[in-house]
C-alpha cells in the first residue's frame, strides 16, 4: 500500500516538474518573440522593437486573476448549494497579507522581463535556476531547514552551469540582431540574478503565511494578482510619462 502511493506521488511530481519546465519554456520564446517583434513609429526611431517589459507584467496578472476568478466562481456555487467547503481551504485571513509578497512578486517579475529584452532567452531560462541556489540558503536562515548532501551537489552544479552560461554570454558575444552590445548582455544576466534574490524573498514570505493560515495556493495566487496589476496600473501612467529607453532599443515601459 505504502509502495503503491509513493510510486503514484512520484510519478505525480513527475509530472508536474515535466509541465513546469515544459509551460516555463513556452512562456520565455512567446515573451522574447513578442520583444523581437518591430512596430513604426517615432519614438524614439522610425522602427522599432517592442521593448515593453512592464506591459508584460501587467499581461502576466491579468491571466492569473482568470484563475482566482475560476476560483471564486467554484467556491460561490459550493456556497450556495451548500456542497463541501473544506476543499477551498481557510477563508477567515485578511487579504492585506498579501501585499508584501505581490509587491516582491511585482518587483522580480519587472526585473526578470527586463532582463529578458538585455539577453537572450535561452540564457534567461538558465539563470532563472539561480533561484535554486538562493531559495534553500534563505530556507535555512529563515525556517532552519537542514539540506541534505544532495541539495549541496545540485547547488553547486547550478552554480558552475550560471557561471559558465555568464561569463559566456560577455567572453564569446559576436553581434546580436536586435542591437544590443555585451555589456548590456551581462547586464540583463545580472538584472536576472537579483530578480531571483527578489523572487526567494517572496517565496519565503508566501511560504510563512501560507503554513500559518492554511491557504490554498491558487487562493494566494489570485490576490497577489489582484494587488499586483493594481500596482501596475498606478506605475504605469506615470512611467508613460517618463523618457528612458533601453540601449540601443526604443521605448523602456
């Protein structure tokens, strides 16, 4: 029996790890294809690519507010038919929690799509893996996780891989068709890096409160969303207002 779960747990995680990896991938090429699309114009060239990483963002909450709106809807018909509530976790918390960690998600998120436009997007999914190194360090000073000799080899092996895939991008930079040069390469690797940092921060702060107060996931997910594009409008209108561009590209917001 016990045999039996476990090798159902494993294939489950399976799985999941395989779609996350699968989903993050098709996420990254849509962004940066979307990046390397051209439009006419005149600010600041006739020509110019779409170099809009907070617009992004804001395209990225809206899609999770579609699934806490799923959410809402299952749960209010549950409600109403007085079917069991149990499955949707702990209602009684102040949505407020919420704030810090969707304002962390907020700043690794703008970061990361930054970097995004700086580099090249098989470097951007390699470096996002830094978030592996950073988040099991933060665990143990926060939570006094002990890792395993295991967790210490596939730290080091990211590590080496984040290392080479760097240096890499500045040592052998021949050109890039969108105009960028290497220093704005390395740039966008190291703009990647601290929005992992960010990103463990937030997933420490997500982890406290969820083990606190019994929260779903998706429940936590969605009103981080909600605070998240909320911010993002507000920034937006005064960022449009602002004249900053990338290197060697066109409009930054």
């Amino acid at each position: 029996m016990c045999s039996r779960w476990r090798l159902r747990y494993s294939t489950r995680n399976i799985i999941l790890t395989v779609l996350m990896v699968f989903t993050g991938t098709v996420c990254t090429l849509s962004a940066k294809w979307v990046d390397l699309n051209t439009a006419g114009g005149s600010n600041p060239v006739a020509e110019h690519y779409y170099d809009h990483p907070f617009i992004q963002v804001a395209g990225t909450y809206v899609a999770e507010l579609f699934l806490f709106v799923v959410y809402k809807s299952l749960f209010s018909y549950r409600q109403c038919t007085n079917g069991d509530m149990t499955l949707f976790g702990d209602q009684s918390f102040n949505p407020l929690l919420w704030i810090i960690p969707s304002m962390l998600d907020m700043c690794s998120a703008s970061l990361m799509y930054v970097g995004l436009t700086w580099t090249y997007a098989a470097s951007y999914q390699i470096i996002r893996a830094s978030g592996m190194i950073i988040t099991p360090i933060l665990s143990t000073v926060f939570f006094g996780t002990r890792l395993k000799i295991w967790h210490f080899i596939g730290m080091l092996l990211i590590g080496v891989g984040l290392i080479v895939v760097c240096i890499g991008d500045y040592v052998f930079f021949n050109g890039s068709s969108s105009g960028l040069d290497k220093d704005t390469l390395l740039a966008g690797d190291l703009l990647i890096i601290i929005a992992q940092l960010v990103s463990s921060l937030q997933m420490i702060v997500q982890e406290k409160i969820i083990k606190k107060y019994k929260i779903l996931s998706i429940q936590a997910l969605g009103w981080e969303s909600i605070f998240g594009i909320t911010a993002m409008i507000i920034l937006l209108i005064p960022m449009y207002f602002i004249p900053w561009h990338l290197p060697a590209s066109s409009d930054f917001w």
